[in-house]
C-alpha cells in the first residue's frame, strides 16, 4: 500500500526533474542539484548524514554531499525517485512515513515557491490531518531555538506549543503552511502571526527546524 511518504517522494522527485538542476530552492544557497543531493546522502549514506545534525560530522557531510552533487542530475533524481537502499532505516514503513511525509512535502514546496510563477498546491484534508499529527509531535524539536515562546495553531483551534516561554508568539495557518514555518521557511509560509510587535518579528527571523 502506497504511503504520504512515497507520493511525497515521487511529487518531489517530478518538481526536481522538471525544475533542472539550476533552478533556485527556498534552502539559502541550495540550487535543485545541491538539494537532490542532499536528500540522496540523507538515506544512502548513513555515514555521513549524522551531519545534518552533529556539527562534529558536518565537514564529512558536506564533503560526501559535494561528491553526490557532481554527479549528473539525473542520476540524483533517479536514485531518489528508486528510494532507499535496503539496508537504510527508511526502508521500515513507519520510519519512512514518520521522517519523510513533512520532510518531502517542504522540499517539495522549496522548489515549486522558488519559481516565480509558483501557484498554491492544493492538500487533501487526510494529509493535512497527516501534516498536522507530524507537527505536534515534532513542534518542540522544530521551535527549540525559538527566542519567544511559539504556539501553532490550525484555523478550527488545535494547537501545539512549539515552545514554551514569554511573550508568546502564536502563528495560524493550514497544516503545511505551519510546516513550512516550523521548518524555516517563514517568509514562505502563508499564515498570520499574533503577538507582540517585537516578538513577532523575532519569531519570523529565528533558526527554526530540525
């Protein structure tokens, strides 16, 4: 049975085909090739991703993630259309569908939001529902580095704290617009955001994300 996971997957793998490996991506000084790149080394090379994360491993990370980028572009694509080696984690279906269904759907909308002719895409109300059940339990990881407490809220009430603290910052918005908030890409994100002034532009300049 198909999962969000891999419909992400292959949505993601169509935009980065059909986006070439120039084009611009919401990732600050990413290009398509650098961030196809990037999601490649992520589940075939465990050795090297822990990177993305532990700073003692980033040199390695960046030196395996070049390597990737000079391949040709469609090979990059190809090996993330084809999805994880055997061996990888990602491989288990839970594991996949718990890391990768934000991860793909906000690398998908680094691409389609970085072209100047970009429209909405539309999200079910199950992937939504999908979207929002990934961002409660992973908001105090995303808001950590928050510098005012952060709320999430979906417009029909629902909320998450993505941290605690004052003055509070609460941001409304779909699900996949507060992902694309919680992840760092404020600027993108259709939502609005209540709170003070000041908080609130702290809010929309902080490291957000994973």
């Amino acid at each position: 049975m198909s999962t969000h996971a891999k419909r992400e997957r292959l949505l993601l793998a169509d935009l980065l085909e059909a986006a070439g490996p120039q084009a611009p991506t919401l990732c600050e000084g990413w290009t398509a090739r650098d961030l196809a790149a990037h999601l490649v080394v992520r589940e075939r090379r465990l050795d090297a991703a822990g990177g993305i994360i532990l700073g003692a491993l980033k040199s390695r990370l960046d030196r395996v993630q070049a390597e990737f980028a000079a391949k040709p572009y469609e090979e990059l694509v190809r090996l993330f259309r084809t999805g994880p080696p055997k061996y990888s984690p990602y491989n288990i279906k839970q594991v996949d569908e718990g890391a990768n269904a934000i991860e793909f759907y906000v690398h998908g909308e680094d691409v389609r939001r970085a072209q100047p002719d970009w429209t909405p895409r539309p999200v079910d109300p199950v992937f939504a529902d999908v979207l929002w059940s990934r961002l409660e339990r992973m908001a105090r990881v995303m808001g950590r580095r928050s510098p005012v407490g952060l709320v999430l809220r979906r417009p029909d009430g629902q909320t998450a704290v993505a941290r605690r603290g004052t003055p509070v910052v609460t941001v409304t918005g779909e699900p996949g617009e507060l992902a694309l908030f919680a992840s760092g890409r404020q600027s993108a994100a259709d939502i609005q955001i209540e709170g003070d002034k000041d908080a609130a532009a702290r809010a929309l300049e902080a490291k957000l994300g994973v």
